[in-house]
C-alpha cells in the first residue's frame, strides 16, 4: 500500500479536480492502515510530506511578494510604493498551488490521526531496566514483545551522537539479533540477557531493557518503531544516563 507522496503533487498538470481524487484516495489508504494500528511508514511519510509542502507555499509567497507589477502610488506612511501584482501566468503553477493549499488541511488531519495512535502505544509501553544498567549506555539490547506472533525479539542497539550546524543530534541504529517464541510462558528478560553475556563477550554488561506492553499492534509497523523511539528519549534523559 502507497502513501500520498510529493510526487501526486508535482505530477497533478493542470487538471486540479483529477489530482485532488488521488490525493484523497492516498489519504483514504493511509487512513484504513491506522484503522488497523499500522503507523509506519505512513506518519512519518506524512509528516515530511506535509513540511515539504509548507515550504513549496512559502516559497511560492515569496515569488508573489517579489514578482513586478506596475506603480499605482505611494504609501506616505511608509514610505514603500503599492505595486500592482500581476496574475500568476503559468496554468500548471497555478493548479500545484491550489492543489497543495487545499490539501494541506487534509495531510494535517491524517497526521493527528497518526499521531494519536502513536501516543497511545507509547502510554502503554514502558521501559524496563533488565539486571544492573552500567554507566556506559551508549550500546546494548532492546528487547520487544511481538504479541501477535507470541515472539520476544532481541535487538543489539548503538546510540550516536552527532553535530549539525552547531546542534547536537542522536542517533539510534538497532541490529536484529535473535526472535525467541513463547511456549507457555516467555522467558525472563533476565535469562535472554545471560544468554546474551555468555555468547557476545564484547558486552560483558551491556545495558539492556525490556519494552514491556501488553498491546498486540503490528509490531514492524508499530510498537518497533514506538519501543526504538522511546528508548531513544530515555537514554537521553538525565536517568537514562546517556
């Protein structure tokens, strides 16, 4: 299933009323995949979809604001001349602009649709500290319960920090370890991290933590990317240490 990209806006031409039904059947599919708790990529996508079209209007105000037109008089406030502005010529111009206005109200409402989704997985899911947590955080295991499947799966993370223009940036990049399956019961996260320790040497005590939640969303779709971000934000934080 595709999401609305920017791609159905610079491709629209001049026929406004056909591109406004493919944005809204694109809407329309990324409105039944949160009817079915499945978040990514789709809220992410939109969210810089939506960004990228502010910008185009902006930009597109600017080039009204700037464009000549002819004198009419003079504002003796302050002291400025009052332009005419010209009408904007270019058809296809004119039709991406009107498209993109019209729409951004409906990509902002899918976006709060998302969005609710996401807080509420991320209000039930809570991070677990597993054994003793060192003073080195910046690499470890998460561990997240995938309900649906009555799988635990084991990622190796690495946190990463990084300047961009004077500003500070994180970085999480996780690594697919292992997928352990519930029979009666899972296992402890405690036992997985033993388990961890004997085979991977490298971490002798690695700091490790449990996304604890009793949800049965999607989980690459959903409580993954929920459970990455959350951990994220922890290790951030002053008690995450990092």
């Amino acid at each position: 299933m595709d999401g609305l990209r920017i791609e159905h806006f610079i491709c629209a031409g001049d026929d406004l009323e056909r591109a406004q039904y493919q944005v809204l059947a694109r809407l329309q599919d990324v409105r039944q995949a949160f009817s079915r708790n499945i978040v990514y990529p789709f809220l992410s996508d939109l969210i810089q979809l939506f960004g990228t079209l502010r910008q185009m209007v902006d930009n597109l105000d600017q080039i009204h604001q700037a464009a000549p037109g002819s004198i009419e008089g003079i504002d003796w406030n302050t002291a400025q001349l009052i332009r005419q502005q010209p009408q904007w010529g270019d058809d296809l111009m004119n039709t991406l602009e009107e498209l993109i206005r019209w729409a951004l109200p409906l990509v902002q409402d899918a976006i709060e649709e998302g969005r609710t989704i996401f807080e509420f997985v991320d209000d039930n899911l809570h991070l677990e500290e597993v054994g003793i947590v060192p003073s080195y955080v910046e690499e470890g295991y998460l561990i997240v319960p995938d309900r649906m499947t009555s799988q635990l799966h084991v990622l190796q993370y690495s946190l990463s920090v990084f300047t961009r223009a004077d500003e500070r940036y994180r970085s999480l990049r996780t690594t697919y370890v292992r997928s352990v399956s519930r029979r009666n019961v899972y296992p402890s996260p405690r036992s997985i991290k033993m388990e961890l320790v004997n085979e991977i040497p490298e971490l002798p005590n690695p700091a490790t933590y449990f996304a604890a939640t009793e949800l049965d969303f999607p989980f690459e779709a959903t409580t993954l990317p929920v459970a990455k971000r959350k951990l994220m934000r922890y290790l951030s934080s002053p008690q995450g240490m990092a």
